[in-house]
C-alpha cells in the first residue's frame, strides 16, 4: 500500500464538468443548458457582491458620528482656547524648534547610518565589530537614558580635551539643551538608519555588483552609481517612517527643558492650566507636520521607484479608480 | 560588425599575428570553495581572434574558470595571462600578491563579460546602461562614448530602444543590450557565462546571431554554452569540463561529433 490515497474514479467531483456522459435525458439538442453552452457574450458577468462593505461602512459611520458630537458638545475640550492659542508666537516658535531638531537629527542619522552600514557590509572585521558594537549599545539603551545621558556629561567629564593638548572646554557651557537633544536623538536615529541602509544595500541582487565590477568600475563606483541608486527603493519607505518617527519622539527632549512644541504647550498650561486645550494645540500641529510629511513621502517613493513596474497610483488616480470600480457602466455591468 | 568599432589596439598590435602572444594563458588554475575543490589545475590557452566554447555538466567548473579569466573569483593556485598580463595578481619573490582594487579594474575594462541573467542596470536606460563605464572607467567624454554606444545598438539591432529602461525590454532584447554594454569598453577579449540559459527559446536565435556576427569581425571569445550546435558552427575549439578538469579539449567539430573521451560521450548523448 502506497502512501497516497487516489479520489475513487468514476465519481466525478463536486464541481467537476459533467465531461462525457450526458446530463439527464432532458438536454436535447434544441434546448441550451442555463450555463453550459450558448454564445458567452450574451451573458452578463456579475462581480462579487460585497454586503459587507455597507455593514461596516454604516456601523463606522454611527460610532464616527457619536464621537464627533461628544467632542464638539463638551465644553472642557475648550476649543475656543484651542483656537486662540493655534497661532500662538511661543508654539509657533516651538513648532520651528521641533522641526529643526527632527531636521538636523535625521540629517546626522543618516549620512553616520550611511557609514555604519558601509561600515558593517565591510570585509575589515574590525571595522565591521566596531559597527555592530555601536549599533548594539545605541539600539540597546532608551533614547530617553541617552538624552539624559549626554545632557549630564558635565557630570562625566567636567573638562572635554578630546584627547588634545591645549584645548579644556567647560562641558556645562559646551553642552546646551540643544546640543543634548541634537546628540541624544542624532546618534540613536543612525544606529537604526544604518541598519535600513544595510537591509537596502543586501537587498540588491548580487549579479549588479559583479556586473559593474566586470566592466571595471571600482568598489565606490560600483556603491555609488549601482548599488545604492537601486537601494534607495528600500531604503526610502523605512526612512519616510523614521523621520515621521522622529517628530514625535523629539517631543521627548521636553524633559531636557528644550523649548519645542511640546514643551511651549507646557510653559503655556502650567500658566494659564489649560491643560487639555494646550495639548491638543500641540497635538493638531504633530498631525498637520506628519501628515505633509506623509504626502512628501509617497511622491519621494515614486520618484525612486524609477525603472520598476510597480509604480503607485497617486490619491486622485487611486479616487477616479474607485470611482470607475463603482460606476456600473465601467464594469460592463447593467444597472439594475 | 566591423573589427575598429569593437576592438581596442593592443600593446602587441605591431608585431604579426603569428608572433603575439596567446590572448588568454592559464596555468594549473585551482579553485576551491570551503572544502569542495572546483577547479583541479586548468591549463588552456586561447589564440588571438579565437572562439573556445566551454562545455559540460553544471557544476564541473566550467563557469567558475571564465569568472576567474576577469578576476570575479580569486585563485588558490595556478596563473592566468590575458594579453601577456598576469590577471588579478602581482608576483614578487616566490609569491603572488593581489592587486588592488584601482588595478583589478583597470584589467577588467579590457576585458568584457556577458551573464546569464544580464545584469543591467535597471534604474538606467539603455544608453545609460552602455556609457557608465566608459564614462567612469575610462573618463572618455561623453559625445564620444554616446555616439559608439548607439553605433553599437544599432548593430545589435537596437537602434530604437536607447532610452528605454531594461525591464521594458524581452529577455532577448535586453541581452543583446548587455553584450553591447561589454562591448562598449573596447575589450580585447569577451566572456560569456551561459548567455542565452535563461532565455525564452524562441529568443535564443537573436542572441546568438549577434554573437555570430561579433566571432566573424574577429573578437576572442570564450563562451560557456549548452547550445551545442552554436559551439559546432561557431567555435574554433572546444574544451570539455568535468570535475573541476578539462578533460578533452579540440576542435569544435570533432569534440562534438566524434568525441574521445568517454565522459566526453556520455555527456553529448545526454543532452541531444
């Protein structure tokens, strides 16, 4: 006995075509089974219906609706105080702060990931530990504990030399806030960078780097015009994400007193104690940064996804293809 | 295919074709790969202007030894000339060193390689794709590298697709658009792993029809290839691999037809 077991033969399956042996003693000649024969273009194809897609449409809809009339109708959201401090000079100068810190600390994430990944791909062992060594610890610790960390340098090393004659630095003057947060979040962003970076670089089949080497272009050659061109398709939707990411996380530099947004909405309610007001202040300019940065993204991914068959439709495309999906016309349906 | 188009002159262009040295000399080349040894001491020698096909079973070596002729893969043992040059490494003593990077390269442009799976750059044209490395490698200006790169499109019978991106080209198409791209660095000598293997077979013909044209203006070639009927027609010689040796090397007509060696034998009955 084998181990394979056959379907019994001469029993057709469920839905099996009634191959050979005539179906009934009904199906004459003159008269055309229901589905089996006639001319196929005088059937009408009738898509998949979806009844569930009203359900849950409609059911979203009531708790949408709910939730809406609970916000606008409770007076303690004090949306007049939302409104009034929206353009407020010290957010608006707090909102500038968090977008230079998410600026510069992406900036610095990047061209140091650039390097670790660079780096960690290395054929030097050494270089490629002294990478994976600094990834690990800056991956390995809170950006919190390191944000604190470098802001409490002066406790470490009162007077910076860096190791050359003549220069002492005071490390209390030398290290603002600023300074601090720019460290803390810039050198943690790289070590996650490098490893996108990395994820892109080895996502590139093998046979473009020998390509390019055969025809006697060198190593950083090969990197620059070959390698990371096609890895920027990789590289790119993790960055967009990241960056986003990194938005919201500078929010954490508040605890150093660095006057970003998060931390303007605080001096602010612990004024005035507008407490909710103020953090929904801050938390419609978080959405209205990330959601531009969002768009910015998705038209950055198409720009690299250059020379590839999968280039995504923009909003208004996807929109008039939803649109043309649902008109019944388009579908060579007939409307009922 | 006109031989000036395609061939750069030679340090030993003067003297006469009798009197040049080989094209391609190995000696004893070994390979191993962790403890599995793939080449056990290769000796070949390729003349000027002669097309050696390489043939046999997958994983006898024969693909590993045209990748060590441009230095892709290192060498545990042995020495390959191209064009009186020692590839890849620089003896001193009793020893030999490799080359850096910046020398590696500057070999490799005299030498051009077509893949199996082409390996174009994809986020490039066609165009794009021919100048980099005469661009790059070779610093040639631009209007002089772009006007040989459509000559030579032109001749592959691509005239029309120089702004095209590779993936809207067939797999036919886009190899022709690799050997061109090789050809573009004026190489004294051209390689080919198994150029037509991943080829829909109805677009085998095309390929292999340039290749026909570039064998008669003259280029050395050395052509790893199950087509065998293109290694009758078109070789000069034919070398048989197996298990990391070259067990029966000769003309082209001979070694297919009536083979010596018995594995020799064994192998053409398999694969006609």
């Amino acid at each position: 006995m084998t181990g394979f077991t056959a379907r019994p033969e001469g029993r057709p399956a469920h839905d099996a075509e009634p191959s050979g042996t005539p179906r009934g003693t009904g199906g004459t000649a003159g008269r055309p089974g229901p589905a089996d024969s006639g001319p196929a273009d005088e059937l009408t194809v009738v898509p998949k219906r979806h009844p569930g897609r009203w359900v849950t449409a409609i059911a979203l809809l009531i708790v949408a609706a709910a939730t809406l009339h609970s916000v606008f109708t409770n007076p303690r959201f004090g949306w007049d105080v939302v409104n009034t401090y929206l353009r407020d000079v010290s957010i608006g100068r707090g909102l500038l702060v968090t977008l230079e810190l998410t600026a510069v600390c992406m900036a610095i994430g990047i061209v140091l990931g650039v390097v670790l990944a660079v780096m960690r791909l290395s054929a030097n062992p050494v270089v490629r530990s002294a990478a994976f060594l600094y990834v690990s610890f800056f991956r390995g610790t809170p950006v919190l504990v390191q944000l604190l960390f470098w802001y409490n340098l002066a406790a470490l090393y009162p007077q910076l030399t860096f190791g050359l004659p003549g220069v002492s630095l005071d490390a209390n003057r030398l290290i603002t806030p600023m300074l601090a947060a720019l460290l803390g979040l810039g050198l943690n962003e790289a070590a996650y960078m490098s490893e996108i970076v990395r994820a892109g670089v080895q996502s590139v089949d093998h046979g473009q780097g020998e390509a390019a080497g055969a025809l006697g272009l060198t190593k950083m050659q090969t990197m620059r015009r070959v390698i990371l061109p096609q890895a920027m398709r990789v590289i790119i939707p993790p960055t967009g994400n990241e960056t986003i990411g990194m938005l919201k996380t500078t929010a954490l530099v508040s605890v150093l007193a660095v006057p970003d947004l998060l931390y303007s909405a605080q001096i602010l309610y612990a004024r005035n104690f507008q407490t909710i007001p103020l953090l929904i202040v801050a938390s419609i300019w978080y959405l209205t940064v990330t959601t531009v940065l969002t768009i910015g993204q998705f038209y950055v991914e198409r720009r690299f996804s250059r020379g590839n068959r999968t280039v995504a439709p923009t909003p208004l495309q996807q929109f008039r293809q939803l649109l043309r999906t649902h008109t019944p016309s388009a579908t060579g349906r007939t409307p009922e | 295919m006109k031989k000036p188009d395609t061939v750069r002159p030679g340090a030993a262009a003067h003297l006469p074709a009798d009197r040049q040295p080989p094209m391609v000399r190995a000696e004893n080349v070994r390979k191993r790969f962790g403890p599995l040894e793939v080449l056990k001491g290769v000796d070949l020698e390729v003349r000027r202007g002669e097309v050696v096909c390489l043939i046999g079973p997958s994983g006898s070596g024969k693909s590993t030894f045209l990748r060590c002729i441009n230095h892709l893969e290192t060498l545990d043992g042995g020495r390959i000339w191209v064009g009186g040059q020692v590839v890849g490494y620089q003896r001193r003593g009793s020893k030999l060193h490799e080359l850096g990077d910046r020398e590696i390269c500057r070999q490799r442009t005299e030498i051009g390689m077509v893949f199996q799976h082409f390996n174009l750059f994809p986020h490039m044209t066609v165009l794009q794709n021919l100048i980099e490395a005469p661009l790059r490698a070779l610093k040639e200006p631009k209007a002089e590298a772009t006007e040989r790169a459509l000559a030579l499109l032109e001749q592959v019978g691509l005239g029309d697709k120089a702004s095209a991106y590779p993936r809207h080209l067939s797999g036919g198409q886009q190899q022709r658009v690799a050997i061109a791209r090789a050809l573009c660095m004026r190489p004294k000598l051209m390689l080919f792993d198994e150029p037509t293997s991943a080829l829909d077979p109805e677009l085998v013909g095309d390929v292999l029809t340039v290749m026909r044209d570039l064998a008669a203006s003259g280029m050395t070639m050395i052509v790893v290839t199950h087509e065998m009927g293109f290694a009758r027609d078109i070789a000069d010689r034919v070398v048989f691999f197996e298990a990391g040796q070259a067990v029966e090397v000769g003309p082209a007509k001979q070694v297919i037809t009536e083979p010596r060696h018995a594995r020799t034998k064994a192998f053409l009955a398999a694969v006609r």
